[in-house]
C-alpha cells in the first residue's frame, strides 16, 4: 500500500502514516524494523529516492492536496520540512568533496553552469558568486541549441557543473553526457545518488528537495552551493580580498548602493 501511493506518503510522519494506514505509529516503527531499517528517517530516504524517480508538480500537489490541513498548517509544513532538509544537509556533508570541487574550479579555465527551470536560478546564483571571485563562470540560458553549443566549446581545461533533481531535466541530462564524451569533468548537484546526474557526472554532492510545495523546496541546495562558494573563497583568500577590494572601490565610484 505504502509502495503503490509514494506520492501519498513519502512526506508524512509515522504517526501521519500511522493514520493513514489505520494503525498505529508502533506497528509502522516495528514494520520498517522488520524491513531492516533502524530509523524510520533511513525508510522514508529510500521512499523519497523512490519517489522522486515519478515525480511531478501535479503529483506532489495532489499528494498534499489530500492532506486535511488549514492554508496556515500547510505553510508552516511546508518550512517545517525545508529545516529538515537543510539538518539532513548539514549531517550528511563532506566538507573534503566541496573543498576538492573547490581545486577544480581553481584550475579550470571556465566553468559552465547548467540549471534550467526552477535550478536555473541557483545556476545564475553559482555563477554570479563565482564570477564575483574572478573566475569565468557563466550560467547560460534559453534554448537546447543555446546550451549544447556551449558545451561543445568546453576542454578538458574546463569544468561543468551539472544542477537538477529528481528525474532531471533531459537537456541538463544531455549537457552533462556531451561533456563527459568530450572529457570534461563533470560535477553534479542533485538530491539523490540514484539519479541521472549523480551517475553521469565524475561527482557529486546531495541536497533535497521534498516539499509538499509543487514547487520543491531550494533552502538545501542553495545553502549547499554557499559551501561551495565559501570553500572557493577561502582556498585563495588574498586574491578573493584583493578582487572585492576593487569591486569595493569600483562600487563605491560609480554610486552602486541607494543612498536616501
């Protein structure tokens, strides 16, 4: 029953799921036990994996949809679960991956960013911090012909980073495959081991997305791409002060900042 309605279950609690089942949160506990789970967290991490695999805006809308809640409880569930995924985040880290992610883009020579949808704007967000440092980062955006054209000016000297999730988006899929057959490394930033970019790309780094939101949640994989952008900072501090020392003066020169 669990397995067969995912889209129903992956975001509830065990006493929600308990409710659900018309039973009660012990024999859930004592079921996902039996199965091989300690905690009922590591059962609902494979769920989710499961589930993001089918999802979509409209089935994660219904799923929620069914829920009995006010607007007000639906908002507060809905925060509730970006906490939850930003603690998951920050249990399950590697610090040495993003400062090794962080060598790599030191030496590459430019670096493509590739987000679309809803991931493009943490793509322009990467890009834009990388640039702020000095690096030749670009997000592009528009077209399928727009992206593969710019991957098929990418060297070994380079470096793609690759940012979707779930299912993953075919043209983020297809960017990250041109550019492993042209030698390119390749990092991913997606939200499960299991999915197309985390297999394709030379490596990668998990942050979820679960929401009852149609929209997912973005709080992880933001909060995940400023590790990346503090590690790229702090591997070459004095040149990372010296480059927002001129931004600083330049800013100031030509009026950036509102004044009242």
């Amino acid at each position: 029953m669990i397995l067969e309605n995912t889209a129903d279950t992956f975001f509830l609690s065990s006493r929600e799921l308990a409710k659900r089942c018309e039973v009660d949160a012990a024999t859930i506990v004592r079921t996902i036990q039996a199965l091989g789970y300690k905690k009922y967290a590591e059962f609902t991490a494979d769920l989710r994996a499961h589930f993001v695999t089918q999802i979509t805006p409209y089935a994660v809308l219904k799923a929620a949809s069914k829920e009995k809640r006010t607007v007000a409880d639906r908002i507060r569930h809905a925060m509730d679960m970006d906490l939850r995924n930003l603690q998951a985040l920050q249990s399950s880290l590697n610090a040495e991956k993003i400062i090794a992610l962080s060598k790599q883009v030191k030496r590459a020579r430019r670096i493509l960013i590739v987000g679309i949808d809803l991931a493009a704007g943490l793509s322009w967000h990467l890009a834009y911090g990388l640039m702020t440092l000095g690096f030749a980062a670009e997000a592009p955006v528009g077209s399928t012909g727009n992206v593969q054209r710019r991957v098929r000016t990418l060297t070994r000297e380079d470096l793609l980073i690759a940012i979707s999730f779930g299912q993953c988006l075919r043209d983020t899929v297809e960017a990250a495959l041109r550019a492993k057959k042209l030698g390119v490394p390749t990092f991913g930033v997606t939200d499960s081991e299991t999915t197309p970019i985390a297999r394709i790309c030379g490596d990668s780094c998990m942050a979820s997305v679960a929401s009852p939101s149609f929209g997912g949640s973005y709080v992880a994989p933001l909060s995940l791409l400023g590790t990346i952008l503090i590690a790229c900072a702090h591997t070459q501090t004095a040149r990372s002060l010296e480059l927002l020392r001129r931004s600083e003066v330049e800013d100031l020169a030509d009026h950036r900042w509102y004044h009242a």
